[in-house]
C-alpha cells in the first residue's frame, strides 16, 4: 500500500473565475505562459473518482508541467486568485535613466546641433548630456532616431504641376486604345572608363576587387524610350546630345513602332525636346504625342527605372578601353532585355501621389522649416 500524499486545499473556483481561465486558453493572441497556467488551475479544480481535489501529480501529467510547477502556481492562485497568475516583477538593476532625461535627448537630438559638425553622434551626445554612449544608442534606437543619415528630396514649383501629374498618370494606368506609350529620356554623359590596373576577380572569401582609380576613354550617350505595356526598349546611342540627335532618335521611334498607332511619348522638360526644329517634325509627324513630366520630378518617368537596371547590371562595374568598346555592351543589354523584357507596373494613382505631396508639405509647415 503506498505511502498517501499530502491533502491538497480545494480551489472553489467562481463561475465568473472559470469564464476567465477558459478565455484566457481559448486566446489564440494570448501569451502562451499565462494560458498554461489557466490550463493547469483548471485541471486543479477537477474532482477526482474518491470526491477529492486531483492530487499534484495526476494535474502534472495532464499539463505537461513538473509537480513542482502545479504546487507554485496552486499556491499563487489561493493566496491571489486570478491575479496571482501574472508574471511578478523580477529583480533587477533599477532605472538609472529618467524620463525627463530621455525627453531632453529626445528635444536636444531634434532640434540641436552640435558646435563643431552637422549632426550628433552617439558619443558626442552622451558626453553632451552625460550618459553612457549606449544609453543615446538604446535610446535612439527605440524613436527611430538616426542622425547619421541624410536623404535628398525636391518639391517641383512647376506651376502645372498637378495637371501634368494627371496626364502622365492616366498614361500609364488607362493609355489610349491603338496607341504605344513611350518613356523617353537621355543617359547623357556615360563615361568609357577602364581601371589603372586588371580587375581581381571574386575568390571564396574574397570579392572581386578593382582600382579606385581609372583611365576616361570618352563619353556617349544613351536615348531610350521604354514601352510601358510590354517593358521592349528602343534604343540610340550619339556621342552628343544635341535636338539634332534626338530627332534622329525620334525617326528611329518611327520607323520600329507599327504605322497604324498612335505614339505617345513621355518626356522631361530638356531643351533639345521644344527646339523649333523638333516642333517641325512634330507637325509633320501628327502620330506622336509629347506629354511633359513636371519640372524637377524625373522619378514621374519610368524609364529613369530601367535607366537604373542599366547603371547596376553593365555600366557601374564595366571596364571599356574605347568608347565603341563601352556602346558595344549597351547596344547588347538592350538586346538582351528586349528578349525577355520585364515591364514596371505603376500602381499609385494621381490622387494618392498629390494627397502624399500634400501631407509631406503639412509636416514640413508644421516642424516650422
């Protein structure tokens, strides 16, 4: 016959205290910990085959738990109830940090400067306000604060600004029936640039390495006009950049686009594209349509993308001896895009890029710049 254990004190749970628990097992958001333990109080307050609470041990092996779990959390829930199944406050290192402190980090790396640079460092503001440099760090890190970095931006005061917005937009989200839309741009200016000394290539362990320095063998320039529905590129490369050149180019668009549609290109606001000359060819040509982004948003543009694939897959890290050398690999990108071309959908609507415009405005009017 084995030795009986100790009697176990019945738990008498409410009604209104079994709701709860039973809630707090269903949460499926709740934290796991405290469901456990509405669990295991629960299984504590059943009622064993000899009218007695389960002992210790029968509640253990339903929950999963050791014996020593279920007498800690019995004990806490007589002595507390329902709120002796939260977690207590574990010791520690008090605050040494108050919140007026963190307040005036707060105020001081917003609105101040140091005396000698442009921005705070972690250092110099935790000498500024005499706290530990991973104080400022856990600090700024919990704001979102970083001064070390700076961005660019500029608001266009063209003063057409929302109607072009309209048009270029309504491009590309509802274009016309039996027409091509165009995004036209120049990459001017693309240096042929070969490096002072033969490119290591990649090793495990080891990137590929080039000179930091180079050797300019000249410059060309790129015209591109980009198909918004199919992402095809026709593409012209002139060693200048002249109205001369891009009306070269724009008989080039002629001739590859099918007589039978209308073309619709999107431009920025570049000199070469009003010269009498163009206008000209333009009233010569009624198929084509020029459409202006505003003045100083070139990111309206969606060849300024593809402008960008160009930049990283071929020009940044090419090595060309000769200009012909360098046109000799974008006219084979090109190519190669075009056999698997991939289009940039636009998906922001006129009305969502005015209303972010506008609230950008509010929150600079409001910081009182």
């Amino acid at each position: 016959m084995g030795r009986p254990g100790p009697k176990v004190e019945p738990l008498n749970l409410t009604d209104g205290e079994r709701a709860e628990l039973e809630r707090w097992v269903r949460r499926r958001k709740g934290a796991q910990d405290l469901a456990l333990r509405a669990r295991l109080i629960l299984a504590c307050d059943a009622i064993g085959e000899d009218c007695l609470p389960v002992s210790t041990k029968v509640v253990a092996e339903q929950v999963g738990v050791s014996r020593e779990t279920v007498s800690k959390w019995r004990r806490r829930f007589l002595a507390d109830r329902l709120a002796g199944l939260a977690d207590e406050p574990r010791p520690g290192r008090p605050r040494t940090v108050r919140d007026e402190q963190v307040a005036d980090l707060i105020a001081r790396t917003l609105e101040t400067k140091p005396a000698n640079a442009t921005h705070w460092s972690t250092r110099a503001m935790a000498r500024q306000m005499g706290l530990s440099q991973s104080t400022v760090s856990r600090v700024w890190r919990a704001f979102g604060l970083q001064p070390h970095r700076s961005e660019t931006f500029k608001l266009s005061a063209d003063p057409f600004f929302v109607e072009k917005v309209h048009d270029v937009v309504g491009l590309y989200l509802d274009p016309p029936e039996r027409a091509l839309v165009l995004c036209v741009d120049e990459k001017s200016q693309i240096q042929a640039l070969d490096r002072s000394q033969p490119v290591l290539p990649m090793m495990p362990g080891v990137p590929e390495r080039a000179t930091h320095d180079y050797v300019r063998a000249g410059t060309t320039t790129l015209f591109a006009a980009l198909d918004v529905a199919s992402g095809k590129v026709i593409g012209s490369l002139h060693r200048r950049h002249r109205a001369v050149e891009f009306k070269k180019f724009l008989i080039k668009v002629d001739n590859e686009v099918p007589a039978e549609l209308d073309v619709h290109l999107i431009c920025d606001n570049y000199a070469t594209h009003k010269t009498p000359a163009i206008k000209k060819w333009l009233l010569a040509h009624p198929r084509f349509h020029l459409h202006f982004t505003p003045t100083g948003s070139s990111w309206l543009n969606l060849v300024e993308r593809w402008f960008a694939e160009l930049t990283t897959k071929q020009i940044r890290r090419g090595v060309h001896k000769t200009v012909h050398a360098l046109e000799h690999d974008i006219r084979a990108w090109i190519a190669s895009w075009n056999e698997d071309p991939k289009p940039f959908v636009w998906t922001k609507t006129a009305e969502e890029i005015l209303d972010a415009l506008a609230s950008y405005c509010r929150r600079i009017s409001d910081s009182g710049h």
